[in-house]
C-alpha cells in the first residue's frame, strides 16, 4: 500500500476499549509494535473485535482502575465518565 492511498486502516481492538476509544475517553492507545513508516499519520478508524468482556472481566478492570488512580492515572484514561461508561 503507497502512503498516497486513501483506504482507511483499520486497527482491531477488544472491547470495552473500543467503546471508551470511540466514545474519547480513553484518548492513547499503546502497541508493543511500531506502525509502519507508511501508516505513520494517517487516520486510522477503529474495529471492535467480536469478543465481548465477561462480566468478572469488567468488574476486575474496574476494580483495577479505581486502585490504580493514585499510581498511574487510569491508564491514559478519562476515568470518571470511562468508569460510568463500564459501570453502566
């Protein structure tokens, strides 16, 4: 794919991040890769995968979030309407 074309890249992600990345609360998303040079800057649109959370999952990332304020801040997160958002 050439850096002039214009088909959106799509990158796959799990809910309920899909959800708060869409919704503007969870503003960065991290990858253990490097995008390539050709895919640097450009816009991408984003895919929630068909996996939905768990309940136990939801109540644990919850959980998490809520110890992790002090430390980390959420994780790149606007926690408070993101912990509405996953409570509800």
């Amino acid at each position: 794919m050439r850096s002039t074309d214009s088909r959106p890249l799509a990158l796959t992600v799990h809910q309920p991040w899909a959800t708060l990345i869409v919704a503007g609360l969870k503003p960065f998303e991290w990858r253990t890769w490097e995008a390539p040079a050709w895919a640097q800057g450009r816009r991408v649109v984003i895919h929630a995968s068909r996996l939905d959370p768990k309940a136990h999952v939801l109540d644990r990332l919850i959980a998490q979030i809520d110890c992790d304020l002090g430390t980390r801040g959420g994780e790149g997160l606007v926690v408070e309407p993101a912990l509405r958002l996953l409570r509800d």
